[in-house]
C-alpha cells in the first residue's frame, strides 16, 4: 500500500427518515423521471433496470463537464433501487473532482409508513471532501422533499 492510500479513508452519507406513505408511492417517486427531476435533477436515460446507464446534468467545473454518469445496479421494487454515480476529473480540486461513487435507496415498512434509507457511499477523503460535505448537505434536504412530493401524488390538491 503506498502513503497515499493509508491516508485516504471512505465515507458514507447516510440518511434515514420514515414516511408516512406506502413503498409503493415512494418507489414511484424514486424511479419516474419526472419525479425524479422534483427532487434532484432529471435524469437523461433512466429506467429502473439493472444495467441501464443514465446521467444527470449539473454544474461543470474545471476539466469536468457536469455529466454524472450512473448505472443502475440494483431495482427490487418496492425494496431497494442502487446506482452507481460517477463524475468530476482528476484535475480538478474540491468542487468537480472525480467521484466513483455508489447510491442507495433502501424502504422497508414501518408502523407509520415506510423507512427510507438513503446510504450514498464511497467518498475518498480527503479528495472528496468538497463532495461529501455538499451532498450530505444536500442529501439530508431530498429524502423529506420526496415526502412531499410523494404525498402530493396521493393526494394531489384539487382545484376550485
């Protein structure tokens, strides 16, 4: 092992929330692209099928374009929807430098609904510092934005 990689150390972003709504609502929110664009960005080429590859769109940065690319690893409906997320270059410093990481969406039933779990895992610290620190910001905002938006599905509001 060389110096560099003792001194490197992974990390998981974890969040885990109950919703008060079915699996069935919340896989729906999880894995319709529409939906999907509510509560991060639109994904171009996404379907909830092992293998498929997809990408976001986000902010370029230095040698980076902004394209994330994903590939879905894992869709038990219902039960468990993984990607891979890959992105940034290895020129680049803090925001935009690369990133091979894996995202995982976890429900299991709960007495008052569903328990999401979100474990986006495998940032090299220090490298990806910047990453974790945003998207665990970010991450901790998106998995209580799927609630309402998911609840707006059950019962969209009705116009007089």
């Amino acid at each position: 092992m060389t110096d560099a990689a003792l001194k490197s150390d992974t990390q998981d972003i974890v969040v885990d929330e109950v919703l008060p709504h079915a699996p069935e609502a919340i896989w729906k929110a999880l894995t319709t692209g529409e939906l999907i664009g509510r509560w991060l960005m639109t994904p171009t080429g996404f379907e909830p099928v092992e293998g498929k590859t997809f990408t976001f769109q986000t902010t370029p940065a230095g040698a980076w374009d902004g394209v994330i690319h994903c590939r879905v690893l894992e869709a038990a409906p219902n039960e468990r929807l993984s990607y891979a997320w890959k992105g940034g270059d290895e020129g680049n410093v803090g925001y935009g430098s690369r990133l091979d990481t894996v995202v995982t969406w976890i429900l299991s039933r709960a007495e008052n609904g569903t328990r999401l779990r979100l474990v986006h895992s495998g940032f090299v610290l220090p490298r990806n510092g910047a990453a974790f620190k945003t998207m665990g910001d970010g991450w901790k905002k998106v998995v209580p934005s799927i609630g309402v938006i998911v609840a707006e599905q059950v019962a969209p509001t009705q116009s007089h």
